[in-house]
C-alpha cells in the first residue's frame, strides 16, 4: 500500500510541476519535466526486460534510436515533399505521430525480434555482451546512412503532429508524453499480474522450474524482450520530436546505459521506480550540470550508494521497505 502511494505521488507530481511551471511562464521547466517523462518511459520499458524478465540488457539504444529516427526520417520527408520509398512501392512521408510510432514500434519490435532471438540464447555477461554489440551494429549504421545526416543526424525543423493537439506548445507536448508515459505504466502493470508476467518472472528465477510446469522459457523471454523494445521506442519517437533533432546519440551504447541507470535508482522490478530514477537525473544534469560539468561524478556516487545501501532504489527507500522475491 505505501509504495503504491508513493507511485501515486510520483506521477501526480509531474504535471503538479509542469502547470506551476507553466503559470509561472517557465516553459523551459515544462520541457524538462517532458524530458524526464520521456526518459521515465524508456526506463518503464528496460524495467519489463530488466526487471520482471532478469535480462540485462546494454542494446535497448537499438530501439530508443529506431523510434527516434522513425520521427526524423517522416519529418524529413514531409518537410522535403520527397517519399519515404519510390517506385514501385511508394510511400509518402507523414507528420502524423500515430503513424510515426506505429512505425517506429513495428520496426523496434522486427529489430528486437531479431537481436533477441540470437541473444537468449546465452546468459549471463555473454547476453550482456551480445546485445552491446547489436546496438553497436545498428549504431554504426545511423552512422553510415549518409541519406539521412550521418554521423551529424538529422535535424526536425517542425514538430510531428498529433490530431487534435498543438504538439509545438510545450504544456500540451507535455500532456501526451505523460498520457504515453501512463499508457505504458498501465501495460507494464497489466503485463506484470498476467499468466505471461508470472511465466516472465519464474523465468528470471528458475528457469528449470517454469520448464518442469509445461513452459518454455525461451519464447516467454523473447516475447518480453520485444514488448520492452516497443516501449522503449515510442520513448525515442517522442524524445527526437522534443529535441528536434535525431542521430547516432540516440543509438549509442551510453543511451544503453543511462536508462539502465534510471532503472537501479529508481529501483529494478519496481512499476515506477524509472520515473522516479528519471527525475533524479534530470534534476542532476539540469542544477548540477550548471555547476560543473562534472556533475555525472556526483550521480555515479548516488548511484553507488542506492547499489549499496538500497537494494529497493529510491522507490524502496520512500516506501520504507524493501520487496522480497
């Protein structure tokens, strides 16, 4: 019950926070807090693998760069009037960010298909390693891709749309990347009390034991590891339209990284423990970043002492518990 509350409190602060920014003309704070929504996101869709399956993943990048480049590449094209694809199969370009995510979550969910299927067939650091090296092959072809910037990215001079929204007004951007970020917390808490949840976290727990009852566990993980690519996709699609701008940053091994960051602060397993991870980075890049540009010394040694000392993360220590199992 406590840490139900404090998941409450967490995701009522954030448009708690952008409204006041928002009455006190700071749009700069709304567009931060959209930030740590988005980032909160990707974070809930690493969780599922991470936590609920026990896949340690260093390629979710893959998928965060697919969604972002999905929105770059159609607003490159609608702004250029070219299409995506010529003849014979001509595929205009588009501005319309239900289909860009759609898109975008199809090809993460191909691309995680695929990685997954060669990955879960190790454990351990060799999984860790073999997803590392798939972001990197993907990451090194954004790289490559000259047609669409390269190694510089590609800019997005005008914001994707969404109907019935004026997505360029930073409270009203906000309120669909926070309806998103609810949207997946409710998936991730669906999909964590199902059959499939509970065949998800026995396979992270024993293995034999989930075999032993008639379940493989094999298409369990990679059915998990590709709803969590999904996820985190529609986080990259929503991080380029509010950075206007999409590149290989988007694809490398340090966007791996940070979001499994927001994961161990906010507490693995736990259903809102990546926004609550998500918003001590913000925070720290924002207020310390301005300090020093050091500032990541500081969160690593936040970061050590959660490893430490609370195993729960920070959701752990607010509610005043650690979970067990």
């Amino acid at each position: 019950m406590r840490e139900g509350l404090v998941n409450l409190a967490l995701i009522a602060l954030l448009p708690l926070v952008a409204l006041g920014a928002q009455a006190a003309g700071e749009t700069y704070f709304v567009t931060l807090v959209t930030k740590a929504t988005i980032l909160a996101l990707a974070g809930i869709g690493l969780n599922l693998a991470l936590g609920v399956g026990g896949m340690v993943s260093l390629g979710h990048a893959a998928f965060f760069g697919i969604g972002g480049y999905a929105a770059g590449i159609a607003a490159h094209h609608v702004f250029a009037g070219t299409p995506v694809l010529g003849w014979p199969l001509t595929v205009e370009g588009t501005d319309q960010m239900p289909l860009i995510w759609l898109a975008g979550i199809a090809a993460a969910g191909l691309a995680a298909a695929a990685i997954g299927a060669v990955s879960l067939r190790t454990q351990g650091v060799h999984f860790i390693m073999i997803t590392l090296a798939f972001a990197q092959m993907v990451y090194y072809l954004g790289v490559s891709w000259k047609a669409y910037g390269g190694e510089d990215g590609l800019p997005i001079y005008l914001r994707n749309q969404f109907p019935g929204l004026d997505t360029g007004d930073a409270m009203q951007f906000f309120a669909l990347a926070f309806a998103c970020l609810l949207a997946g917390v409710a998936l991730v808490w669906q999909v964590s009390r199902s059959r499939f949840g509970q065949a998800l976290a026995m396979a992270r727990m024993n293995e034999a034991r989930l075999a032993a009852s008639g379940i493989s566990p094999y298409p369990v993980r990679l059915a998990g590891f590709v709803l969590s690519g999904m996820i985190v996709a529609l986080a990259g699609a929503l991080f380029a339209d509010l950075n206007g701008f999409t590149g290989p940053s988007m694809l490398s091994w340090h966007r791996s990284g940070e979001i499994m960051v927001l994961v161990i602060l906010g507490g693995v397993g736990r259903l809102c423990g990546p926004l609550a991870g998500a918003m001590l980075f913000v925070a720290f890049e924002t207020w310390l970043g301005g300090l020093t540009d050091r500032w990541q010394l500081f969160l690593g040694l936040v970061l050590l002492g959660v490893v430490l000392f609370a195993r729960g993360g920070l959701i752990g220590m607010l509610a005043g518990r650690a979970r067990h199992g």
